[in-house]
C-alpha cells in the first residue's frame, strides 16, 4: 500500500433548482462549447499529483458524465465515476470508500473535495490545498468578506454586525487528510450531522485546525442564469 496519495474529488451532486427550469443539473451546462463539469474536471486531470479524480454525481446521471468523460477528456482512464451520497457529506464519505475499497487509504491519504460547479479553480489553488491538508491535516480555500456581513436569528431584525476584517466567504477547494475526516464523522451525533453545512464544519466542531488558503474572486460558484453570462465572460478573457 502506498503512503499519502492524493485524489480529486470533484463534487457533482447538485440539482441546479436555482438555474431555472431546466431539464438537466447545471454542471451540464455548457460554457465555452463544453460541459461545466468537463471545465472543471480537467483542472485536475492536468495536475500530475492526483492519483485519480473521482466524480461523483447522482445515480441516474454516472453513465452520461462517463460519456461526457470519454468524449471530452484526453486523459479519461485517470477518472472515475460515482455515485453520490444523498448530501454533500455523505457523498465525500463515498470517494473515501471508494479509495478504501481500492486498498489505498492509510493515515496520509488526501482528498482535494471541489464542487463540478467552480470550474476557475487554479493550479496554484489546488497546490495550496495539497501542501496545507499534508501539513495541517484540512484546509479550506476562502476569500476576506467585501460586503457586510448582517445576522439575523429571526430573519427580521438584525441581531449582529461582524466585524468584517475577520469575515471570509467559503470557496473550494477543501482539503482534507480522508481517513481522519471519516473517522470524525463517523464519530458525529445524527444532530451534529443535520448542522453540517461542509465538510469542514465536521473538522470545526470536533475543534480541529482547518488552514486557509487563499482564493480568488473568479473562482466563482455558477448557480443562477447571471453566473453563466459571468463564466462566459472569464473563459473569454483566460
């Protein structure tokens, strides 16, 4: 068994409901002539660290990003596809048992988790992620807050105003050491569980360090009609 291999793990699970009324999730969706997805998997093909890059997606769609895999990729042998868990978490604890299954997970083992949605994500990003998850065991790619952050408990009146010099807004790439992140997990109570909103809040709660690694405000998360016009514009100008 090899000691610290690094995987990709390209996070494919949604739905696309905020896209509008469209008939197929939305890393579908083509930007520049290809599929999101595709845009997005190929930053991991080309990074020579990763011993895979597995994709997980929902059930019904494994066979068309194989396809869409095999019709776009140059490299497609280094990828795999699988199936999703039903939330983001429990999808990330189905690449861990994947490398397991394959006799490849031991104490250094490190996942790269991105979402198929951020397809901007730069090499240098996803070398950051690497160094910090090896050197601290998880890490997080985020960006300093540039608006005000305003809480609101009741979702009427505000409660708080943060300090917004130490406010950052959530990217990915996450990074984490795999077997460490499913044995916390695993160790989680059902309530702590339904609380999750990433798989860094796992490492949080359990009052483990998560190192950050700075983004960029182009790796921008495609979600609505607006973000597609958006991607379009930075693919013409890369």
């Amino acid at each position: 068994m090899s000691t610290g291999n690094v995987y990709g793990v390209v996070l494919a699970g949604g739905t696309g409901t905020r896209m509008g009324n469209v008939e197929k999730p939305k890393q579908f969706m083509e930007i520049g002539n290809k599929p999101i997805i595709i845009h997005t998997i190929e930053k991991f093909v080309m990074n020579t660290s990763f011993e895979n890059v597995l994709v997980l997606c929902p059930k019904q769609w494994v066979k068309h990003t194989q396809d869409l895999i095999k019709k776009y990729l140059i490299n497609a042998e280094r990828v795999v596809v699988l199936e999703g868990g039903s939330t983001r978490n429990e999808t990330i604890m189905n690449s861990i048992a994947y490398i397991e299954k394959m006799g490849k997970l031991d104490e250094e083992t490190i996942i790269v988790t991105h979402d198929s949605v951020r397809p901007f994500v730069s090499h240098r990003m996803i070398e950051e992620n690497i160094k910090y998850a090896r050197m601290v065991g998880a890490c997080d790619t985020v960006v300093p807050a540039t608006d005000t952050i305003v809480e609101s408990q009741n979702h009427k009146m505000i409660s708080n105003i943060p300090d917004r010099s130490i406010m950052y807004q959530g990217q990915t790439p996450q990074s984490f050491k795999a077997k460490k992140l499913r044995d916390l997990y695993n160790g989680l109570t059902s309530e702590e569980k339904e609380i999750l909103t990433d798989a860094c809040k796992i490492m949080v709660i359990k009052g483990e360090e998560v190192h950050l690694v700075e983004g960029e405000v182009s790796n921008i998360k495609i979600t609505y009609p607006y973000d597609m016009r958006v991607a379009e514009a930075l693919l013409g100008d890369q």
